[in-house]
C-alpha cells in the first residue's frame, strides 16, 4: 500500500465532493495496516474511496490505538461527530486517480514532502478537481454561491471570497516544517517547500512543483518546476512550465543558482548558473558561447546547454546578442534570513 488517509471535507447540495483534508495522512504504511483496514472497513484490495459514518470511525480509532499510530486514531476520533462528510482513501497503486477525495491526498503527500513532484501520478487530475469559491465559510459550490451570499447577507454577515479555483491555497491543509510564506495565498496546494524556504511577497509556488531545501523565492514556479537548495529566485522572475504550449521539457533548477529580477527560463538549469536580471532564456533562444578571451566560440540553441553546469547567461549590452560565459562566482544565502524555526 503507498498511501491512506483518513478525510473530512465538504461537499454541495447534489452530494459531489468539493475539497478534502486529511490531518494525519500515511504515506508507505506498515504491513499491518492493510489488515486493519480489511478488518474495520472491509477493505478488499485496490484504490478504494471509501465514505466513513460514526461506527466505522469508532472502529478505526480502536484499531490504530491497538497499532501503535496515536495521530491516526485521535483523527478517527475527533470526526466521529462531525457534521461534514467523512472519508477514507486507500492509494494501493500508483495509478489515475479515480476521485475527488483521492487527489486531494495525492497533493497534501506532495505539500507533506512524503513525495517528491513528479512522485506521484496525478494525471488527470484537473477532471476531479471541481472549480469552488473558497471562502470565509469554507468550500462552495460556484452554482450554490449567489444563495449562500444572500443568507449571508440577510443573517447581518459578509461572506468574503478569497478564490475562485480548482487549488485551494496550500496552507490550508499543510503547513511544512520551517518555512516562511509571506502571503500564503500565492502557494497551492500540492506544492513542495522545502524546509528553509523563504517565499516573499510576490513569490508563487504551484502544484507539482517546489524547491528541495533553503532557497529565496521572489518569483514564479511553475507547475513540475523544481529548485535546489540554495538558489535564488528574483523579484518578478519565472520558470516555464509544461501544462500548456505543448512543451516536453521539465523544467528545474540546480543547487546555488540565481535567476536575476524579471528573468526567466524555457531549460533546466544545472548547479552554480546565473541568468542575468531581465534576461528570459526559451529552448530556442541563440546562444554565443564565449571563450577565455572574450571571443565567439560558437553560437548555440539554449537547449543544447540545458542542465550544464557553471554558466553565467547575459545579454550584451551593445549588441543585444545572448552569450553564454563560464560562472567563476556561485551565490550563497544569508543563512541568518534561512533559519526558519
């Protein structure tokens, strides 16, 4: 088994699932948990979404209790008498999900680092995710919103609407261990920070996509877009993503990298690299590769230095021409501003 969860969430007046939060989610369980599961759910095999009342609760708290999993059983515990719909979700093969609730625990085992971008199958996803009003008042179903505004209204209230979108903001449902998010709005759910992260203002993290340890993060990642530890993101900068445009190319960025303010760019970026502020690099982008002495060695595509490591990319100043140099100077992070705890 790779994953279980067990979930409460909301749902709209037709009974479809709007969003799910799991507390204690389990990622790689024991052997042993299988077997309780088949023992208090009659849980037969397979990826499984399976609805929870009060007595199933009751016998999932015993079970975990008598297996040693304390955060699993106070979860049961505490939903017993919950007015909002329960869940558990069985994830036994890494396949398609087949429901709401499913991708909902794939992206927190992403935003809980149990699983790395790309570690998990999230294909098709966007079919299950419904688009919602997230709002002071939880989930809401876009067609139920105008009703719900009204009662608001008329009970003397403000429903206040933060979003309106598939991802609810990451925060939410996870809040990872020694990070700094500025304004949490800009992180969605299912992206991965690492711990020492810091994420100003204007920074964006998508899902699928994140940083692997201490980085400055001022600019966009793009969704399956990872950064490693050390690298600097400046102010306004992005990296490509492959949901649209029909690229192939994923996109990442290695340790001790900066990419300049309004930067951006369309390869990977191996360690130790530099991209000149205001500078956006696509795969098709010419590149004169410089040499000791200053001269053109040779004039390249920017995909064929795609991973490479130690190189400084600019744009001359005089001639408009991108060139590509070896980076003798790799940054480092004020560790003081990177100790998150």
């Amino acid at each position: 088994m790779l994953a279980f969860g067990i979930g409460v969430g909301a749902k709209n007046s037709k009974g479809d699932w709007l969003e799910t939060y799991f507390a204690a989610p389990l990622w790689n369980p024991a052997a042993e948990v299988k077997e309780l599961l088949k023992d208090s759910l009659g849980y037969a095999g397979g990826n499984q979404t399976l609805e929870l009342d009060a007595q199933k609760l009751e016998a999932l708290a015993i079970a975990f209790e008598k297996a040693s999993l304390p955060a699993q059983a106070q979860t049961a515990k505490a939903l017993r008498d919950s007015k909002r719909p329960t869940v558990a979700v069985i994830i036994e093969a890494d396949d398609k999900a087949s429901s709401t609730p499913e991708v909902y625990l794939k992206l927190q085992l992403i935003s809980h680092r149990f699983v790395k971008p790309h570690g998990i199958n999230l294909e098709g996803i966007f079919a299950l995710l419904p688009n919602v009003a997230w709002t002071s008042q939880g989930a809401i179903d876009i067609d139920e919103l105008s009703s719900r505004q009204l009662t608001a209204r008329a009970n003397g209230e403000t429903l206040r609407i933060f979003s309106v979108d598939k991802f609810p903001q990451m925060t939410d449902y996870v809040v990872p261990k020694g990070v700094r998010i500025a304004d949490t709005a800009r992180v969605r759910l299912g992206a991965y920070v690492g711990e020492g992260t810091t994420i100003m203002h204007e920074g964006f993290v998508n899902f699928n996509a994140g940083t692997e340890g201490a980085s400055m993060i001022e600019g966009r990642i793009s969704a399956g877009v990872m950064i490693g530890e050390g690298s600097d993101l400046g102010g306004g900068c992005s990296t490509m993503g492959t949901l649209s445009g029909g690229g192939a190319i994923i996109i990442s960025v290695g340790k001790n990298s900066l990419i300049g303010a309004n930067a951006g760019i369309g390869i990977p970026l191996g360690d130790r690299c530099k991209v000149e502020a205001g500078l956006y690099i696509t795969a098709g982008s010419k590149v004169a590769v410089m040499d000791d002495k200053g001269e053109v060695a040779k004039v390249v595509k920017a995909r064929e230095l795609a991973g490479q490591n130690d190189l400084l990319f600019r744009r001359n100043s005089e001639t408009g021409r991108i060139e590509v140099v070896t980076n003798k100077t790799a940054i480092q992070l004020n560790e003081a501003l990177h100790a998150n705890n």
